[in-house]
C-alpha cells in the first residue's frame, strides 16, 4: 500500500496504518463473521499475509496485532449490546 502522507522510513505512517486495518478488519468480518472474535492472532496474520505482503515485516507486525485488537474490540462491544 503507498500512502498518501510521507514518511521518512519505509515504513507506513500511522493514519495509513490505521485505516489500513480498519479496511482488512471489515473485509474478514464480511467474509467469516462473529467468528473472527474467536481467532488467535497468528490466525489473522495468515488471512491479512496476502494483502500486506509488501510492506516492511514491522508493519506486517503491527498490522495483525491492530486488526486482531479491533476483533476483540467489537466482540466486547457486541457482548456488552447483548
């Protein structure tokens, strides 16, 4: 993914990242559901592999623990709504 803001290192500045997750986040969700609260992280690092495969293996790290907060985040969410 190539930002749109400038870094200087080759790794994605920080809105880019977040917004990157957001969008891996609601695609798996889309595709699997509520079952995405209950994968391990290693699990997310296999689904999102693909699509973040170019970006430095820092950001592939920080990638799969923000998609897989965002997971537990919506399941504690949709416990509390229940």
């Amino acid at each position: 993914m190539q930002g749109y803001r400038f870094s200087t290192n080759r790794r994605l500045p920080e809105r880019d990242m977040l917004d990157l997750a957001d969008a891996l986040a609601m695609q798996i969700h889309q595709a699997i559901g509520p079952r995405v609260y209950l994968l391990p992280r290693s699990d997310v690092i296999e689904l999102i592999a693909p699509y973040i495969d170019d970006l430095v293996l820092d950001d592939q790290n920080d990638l799969s623990w923000m998609v897989w907060h965002l997971f537990q985040d919506a399941c504690e969410m949709d416990r509390l709504a229940a």
